[in-house]
C-alpha cells in the first residue's frame, strides 16, 4: 500500500498532460487530492473529461504533436507534470522516420513548449515545481526502443537547464524515473516484445519487463503519483536537477 506524504496545494494549480489515464490519471488524482485546481490534459477528450470529473478540474483537449496548440495551453500553473508519452517498439533498422519524429514532439518539444509557458508564472510568484515523467530509459538503453530513449534523455537534459534557471526564482524541475509501470501503454508493448524477443506473451512481463529488477513486480500508478506529490513539499525544496528512479532495482546493474 502507497503511503501519502503530506501535502497542501489549496490555491495552486496543476497542469498535468496524459491525464486521462495511467501515471497521469493518478497524478492528476493524487494533487486534486492535495487541493490542487487540476488541468487535464489528454489528446482523448472522453478520458480528460472523466478525470475532470473525478478530480474536480478541468478537462483540455490538446494533441501535443501539434505544437502550436500546446503553446496556447493555460500558462497560469503552478505545477507542471509533464507525462504524456507514447511507445513504438522496433529494430533500429526498421524504425519509422515518421513515428520517431512523433515522439521527439510529444516527448521533448512539447514539454519544452510548455515550460516555457508557465516559466513567467511561476518565476512571478516565486514558486513552481516542474515535474517530468522520464523513465529507467532516460538513464539506460534498451533494444528496439530508439526513439523512446532518445526522447527520455533528451527530456532529462531539458529538467536539468529548467532546474538551473528556476532556481533563482523558486522553481523545481526534477525527473522521476520509473521502470515499467503498469499501464496502458507498457500493456500495448508486451505483442511487439514477444514477437522481437521471440517469447510467448505470456512471458514478456517476467523476462524482458522485470528481467533486471531486484523486486519482480511491476511499478503502480499511484507510486509514481506519490513521489511527484513529495517533490510539491516544503521537504523537497532543495531537490532540483535530479532524476529519481522508482525501478525496484532495475538501475542497480
């Protein structure tokens, strides 16, 4: 059971992008619960109404492919989580340009946009904490996965410049680094591993997922919710720059 830090976001409020569902749905959960006023973000419009609707916030729909839509995103928070992702699994020889350019702009222009854009309001009141999702494969590569470690290290690089110029003004930006975690879009990838690693999909979970892990499960949501719900705390105010792994082991290798 996830043990609740505590936390009091009444008056703050916290853009959170793929909120509708997985680590972002529970974020968006776990600050609502903190008292935050919640943005959800989410390219499936039903998903983000739904999770408005459980947090008390605020549904947007927006695709982050597209840009220019992300850069006219409300720029008034105070806490920016950026989550959303997607996942293509293939041999680098095989890789499509198109969809590695897709992740690159979801996955690290996007978030980028989006810094930017609520930079001003948290430098104006003197305070913000930026949080991005990365992974155990923005620190480590894996096979077959270019494009995604490619897009999580270059996200690790833009927390550490966010960390280092918000720090004057009050502002945190840090990574959480989780392995995989049990959602929607590790569910979609156990096919595409069993066909390249030439394993029934029964087994993908257990000899790729959790193969380099010291404890054999899978991360859940509402962990990876807690850590980001830490790093809102008086407590964490000197943790910037940082990537903080939450991977059962996974990086002790």
């Amino acid at each position: 059971m996830t043990t609740v830090v505590d936390l009091d976001l009444a008056g703050r409020t916290a853009l959170v992008t793929g909120a509708g569902s997985g680590i972002g749905r529970a974020v968006a959960r776990r600050l609502a619960a903190a008292g935050a006023e919640v943005l959800a973000v989410d390219v499936d419009e039903q998903a983000a109404k739904e999770v408005a609707a459980e947090t008390g916030g605020r549904p947007i729909r927006a695709d982050l492919a597209d840009l220019d839509r992300t850069a006219a995103l409300p720029g008034q928070a105070d806490v920016l989580v950026n989550n959303a992702g997607l996942q293509v699994v293939a041999a680098l020889t095989e890789f499509p340009d198109d969809k590695f350019s897709l992740l690159q702009r979801v996955m690290v222009e996007a978030p980028f946009r989006l810094v930017k854009l609520v930079l001003p309001h948290m430098y104006a009141r003197g305070w913000g904490r930026i949080v991005n999702i990365s992974s155990v494969h923005g620190l480590l590569a894996s096979p077959y996965k270019a494009a995604y470690v490619t897009a999580k290290h270059g996200l690790e690089g833009l927390s550490k410049v966010t960390a280092l110029e918000g720090a004057a003004h009050g502002v945190t930006s840090n990574c959480v680094n989780p392995a995989f975690v049990r959602t929607p879009l590790v569910d979609r990838q156990i096919a595409d591993q069993a066909r390249l690693n030439d394993l029934p999909e029964s087994e993908v979970i257990e000899k790729v997922m959790l193969e380099r892990a010291a404890i054999k499960r899978l991360v859940e949501p509402a962990d990876v919710a807690e850590l980001v719900a830490y790093l809102c705390t008086p407590a964490a105010a000197l943790i910037t720059g940082a990537s903080i792994t939450i991977d059962g082991g996974w990086t002790a290798h």
